[in-house]
C-alpha cells in the first residue's frame, strides 16, 4: 500500500539563543488503514512532529510528501485549503466553539469547502453525528455536554470533509477510561473500516497499546518504531 | 414697464440708480457681471461679490459643520476599531481552531471585517432613525424674521442619508480591518497545544 504521508529528515528548530530543537532529522511514513500513535516523555517533540504532518507549523528543514506531492513549499492559504479538505484534527481540549451548538459545529468545515451544500450538508452533518452516537444532542451546545461527549463531536467534525487523514494530540487527555476507550475505539473504526490514516500523539499506555503501529520519540528524536 | 414710465413714477426722470439683471444660471453671474463691465464701462456686480461676507460666513459654517461631523465619525471608528480588536484579542483559541480547520487567513479577516461592518450597519440605521427626528423638530420650528414665520431650510433628500451611510461604511470597515489584521498574526500551534 502507497504511503499517504513521507516525511524525510524533517526539522523543527526554534530560533533563539540558543536554538531550540523540537524536531531533529525525523523520517517516518504514515499509512492510510493504519492507527499510528507518537509516544514519548513531555517536551520530546511528538505534539511538534504531529503539528508539521498536519501542515500547522512549518518544518526548518526536510521534506514532507503529502499524496505524493511535496508540501513543504505551500504557501499558508495552499496548507489551509489540503487541511480542509484532506485533513482532520481531534485536541486534548475539545476545541469546539462555544457559542454554536454540535450541528453548527461539525457542519461548519462542509460549509466553508462548499462541496456539500444545504440539505445534503445537513444530512451528512446528522449521519457523522450519529456516528459518533450523539444525533440526540445535535441542537445542544458544548457547555451543555460531557468531556467525552464533546471529544466525539469534535472527531465528528474532523470526518465532516472526508478526511485522509486524521491528527488527534493527545485526544483522550481529559477523558475518563470509559470515554477514552470509546474514543479510541471510534479512531481505530475510522483506520480500519474506512482506510483512513489515524495519527495520535499520546500518554496513555491504553492507547498505545490500541494502535497498529507506535512510534516513539526522545529528545526531538524517532528512537523506535513498533508494529 | 418701461424705464421712462418708471423714472416718472419713482420722481427720478433722466437717473437711473442700478439695472438688475435676471440670469436662467445664477451661478454664471460672476461671467455676465465681467462681460457687461467690459462691454459698457459701467460697473457691473454679482449676486456673489455683493454677499461675500454671508457667503464667507457659509464657508466658514460648512468648515465647522464638516470638522465635527469627521469628529463624530472619527470616534465612532474608534468604537469599531476598540470592539473588533478586543474581540480579536477575546477569540483567539477559535482563531486557532479555525485555522487547525483549514480557514485561511483572508477568510478569518473577513470574520472580524464582517463583524465591524454589521456594527456600521447598525450604527446607520440608528443614526438614520435620530437624524430622521432631529430633522422634523427642527423643520417643525418657527422663528418669527420680519413679522414673518420663517422655518430652517434643510435638505432631507435621500442624497444626505446615502452620504450619511457610505461615510459610515467606510469608516466602518478601515475600523475593522486594521485590528482584523492581526487575526493573521495568532499562532495557532501554540494555541492548539494549549501553551497560552
């Protein structure tokens, strides 16, 4: 199976006095099918490995390739548009908006890319939802919800474009066991059932242990891969 | 009537005091007064020369009137700039969120340029409705001038309001774009990992 992510030699150096190194000469490849988590000791560079695949941050040297085509010299508008359309990310914090319920939220994503529009927009929008078992809570806003509750509305609407792939930081940080093993187990559906790559940075051994393949990080460092 | 017939009227046979000439364009009299001056060595005046002080006065009127109203509209943009930027400053974990989603940058500064458009807008029609009632109490007072009751002239055209309005709006909309500016400044990583 063709990788949909190749990075090479990547490199993340703050610039400073001294430099800080966040991410040093990493080369990895990421899957689609496959749930893959970063793991490593704070500070070690996974959350800055998974910000660079995700076309958030800029890499200070090396090579992303992305599909096939060399992301690294997309200008921020060209990373913004292959994140809307091809990419999907889950936070530790939930990071929805507050002020629009999880319809608005998980729609919103469709809305701005414009292929899906009106009721097929709403459509889609009530399916994912229900996906993630809260088509009950659609008109409900976050404040209203659990911690668990509002991460699958979030992974909700990282699916709402149809994404490759999806980037989750430590998406189960805040959660009890229970709703961190229906979020885990939501993710690797997504990986297995729906070929989507599936990359997570995270502490709990719980997840990592889930994933298909663990890749694991020292000092800005890839120092071992497991599958 | 003929100047004859009038000169005897008046008392005044063989003297003529001064001609009054009519024009279809009272603003071409400055042209007409020079061309009859030099066409009959009389003197020869226009409407403008003989009020130059009251129109000096109505410049003068119009300079005051002008600097209070850019005041105004000078402060009320200061109002659009203090919201849209705090609002700027207040969102900008959903900056964040929205760029993680694939907004770019000219769409989030479009988010906050809207912002400070709907407050002009806003602020159009209240001042639309105040300068409404404003207008009809002063077109409704009297001011008894020469035993007559005079009223203030006042130009309620629609022409005003649209002035009033486009004015509005662009002031309105440089307000908010100067801080939505910085909407393209936010960091989102740093956001995103929960570092601020």
């Amino acid at each position: 199976m063709s990788a949909l992510i190749e990075a090479a030699h990547l490199s993340r150096i703050l610039p400073g006095d001294p430099p800080v190194t966040l991410v040093a000469d990493v080369g990895l490849t990421v899957e689609p099918g496959a749930f893959t988590t970063i793991v490593g000791p704070s500070g070690c560079g996974k959350s800055s490995l998974l910000y660079l695949l995700g076309l958030i941050d800029r890499p200070t040297g090396g090579t992303i390739l992305f599909e096939g085509q060399d992301v690294t010299p997309l200008d921020g508008d060209e990373r913004a548009a292959l994140r809307l359309r091809r990419l999907g990310f889950v936070f530790q914090f939930h990071f929805l908006l507050p002020e629009f319920t999880a319809f608005e939220n998980v729609i919103l994503p469709m809305r701005r890319l414009g292929v899906l529009k009106g009721a097929d927009a709403e459509a889609r929008t009530l399916q994912l939802l229900d996906t993630v078992g809260l088509k009950a809570k659609a008109d409900t806003t976050p404040d209203h919800m659990s911690g668990g509750e509002r991460q699958r509305v979030a992974i909700a609407r990282a699916l709402a474009n149809d994404p490759v792939l999806i980037l989750g930081d430590e998406p189960t940080g805040n959660l009890d066991s229970g709703n961190s093993a229906t979020v885990v187990e939501t993710l690797r559906t997504l990986a297995h059932e729906q070929q989507r790559a599936v990359v997570c940075v995270t502490h709990d051994p719980s997840v990592a242990a889930a994933a298909d393949v663990r890749i694991s990080m020292l000092d800005g460092r890839i120092v071992g891969v497991e599958r | 009537m003929l100047l004859r017939e009038a000169q005897s009227l008046l008392g005044r046979p063989f003297i003529i005091n001064r001609i009054g000439v009519k024009l279809d364009d009272p603003y071409a009299a400055q042209e007409v007064a020079k061309r009859i001056e030099g066409r009959y060595a009389y003197k020869a005046e226009s409407w403008q020369e003989r009020s130059q002080d009251f129109l000096a006065l109505l410049i003068t009127r119009n300079v005051i009137l002008y600097s209070v109203v850019s005041a105004i509209l000078l402060v009320a943009s200061f109002g659009i700039y203090t919201v849209v930027s705090n609002s700027v400053a207040d969102k900008r974990r959903d900056i964040a969120i929205l760029r993680s989603m694939g907004f770019s940058l000219r769409d989030l500064q479009l988010i906050f340029v809207m912002e400070g458009l709907a407050l002009a807008l806003i602020g159009i029609a209240v001042g639309w409705a105040l300068g409404w009632v404003l207008m009809e109490i002063l077109g409704s007072l009297n001011f008894p001038l020469g035993g007559d009751n005079a009223r203030v002239p006042l130009d309620r055209s629609p022409r005003q309001y649209g002035i009033a309005a486009a004015a509005s709006l662009l002031a309105g909309s440089v307000a908010a774009w100067l801080p939505a500016r910085k909407a393209a400044k936010v960091d989102p990583v740093d956001i995103l990992r929960g570092a601020v």
